[in-house]
C-alpha cells in the first residue's frame, strides 16, 4: 500500500493570539506522531498551508508552526479555498498513493472539505479521526464539533482511522 500523510492548516496563526485554539497542543502532539510514523515508514509528508490575506494565517501567522518542523525536501501546497484539492498541484503529487491520510485543522472547515474534495475526484481519502481539531462553536465544545464532523464523514462515506491503528 502505498501511503501519504497530508497535514492540514497547522499554521502559527492558528496556536497563536486571538484565535489561538483550545487545546491546540494536543493537535500538535498528534500530527508529530503522525508525522514521525510517517517519516519513519517512508511515506511522503505534504503540508497545505491556507493564505487568508490580511487575516490570522498571513504574515508570520502563516508559517508553519515550528514544533512540527517541516523537512525541506516535504512538499507544500498554498490553498485559497477550504478543500485543499482545490489546488491541482495536491491531486498531482499524490497521484498513484492509494491511501491518502488527511489531519490537521480546522475539523468543520478544511479537513472536511478537502475529505469530500478529494472523495469527488475519486481520490482514496481517510482521516485520522484524532488528528484534526477545531474551535469550539454555537455552545458546542471543540472536541464535539470534531466528533459531529467525524460522523458526517462517516456518512458521507469517508473513510476513518486513528493513529493507533495506522502506527499498529
């Protein structure tokens, strides 16, 4: 099986400031581990960062955030829109895997977007299920947010995992 690992979003202006999220080290924790089986397996690792200009992912709020530490030769892919395929490039470079893991941020926003994007181009998409995260919305927790979406992909026919059973 041949495997990439797409980390979504996980930009400075995310962790930090106002729209610093709730336990945003806890995602961070989660795409490291991620990352590192990756890495570890040898499959590619590619990151997608969203330009939002004049809003929180621009500027310095736009990089990556450091503690997860991007190696060079990893590709990154710029979005403007929510589902991450919108950028051909992303279909490109993950042509021929037959199992793409999507985590990162924001669970309602772009992880689900970019799940149904890539499920409507036919590409074989699969989120880890406890590696994206969000902001807590309409008196719903964050972790509840993500638990909603998690069933919507489910329904939708989106395919789940958890990094326990990938790093199995």
């Amino acid at each position: 099986m041949t495997t990439a690992l797409v980390i979504i979003d996980t930009q400075v202006g995310a962790f930090t400031g106002e729209w610093a999220m709730p336990d945003g080290d806890v995602l961070i924790a989660a795409c490291q581990r991620a990352v590192a089986h990756a890495r570890a397996q040898g499959w590619p690792v590619l990151w997608v960062q969203h330009h939002e200009p004049a809003g929180a992912m621009d500027g310095a709020g736009f990089a990556i955030d450091p503690r997860l530490a991007p190696a060079p030769d990893e590709a990154r892919i710029v979005k403007v829109e929510a589902d991450a395929f919108s950028n051909a490039v992303l279909a490109q470079v993950l042509a021929g895997h037959d199992r793409i893991l999507l985590a990162g941020l924001q669970s309602d926003c772009c992880v689900q977007a970019t799940a149904l994007g890539g499920q409507r181009r036919g590409l074989p998409v699969s989120v880890l299920a406890d590696a994206h995260h969000t902001w807590p919305q309409q008196g719903a927790s964050a972790a509840a947010v993500r638990d909603r979406v998690n069933h919507e992909l489910r329904e939708a026919g989106i395919s789940q995992t958890t990094l326990a059973e990938v790093m199995a």
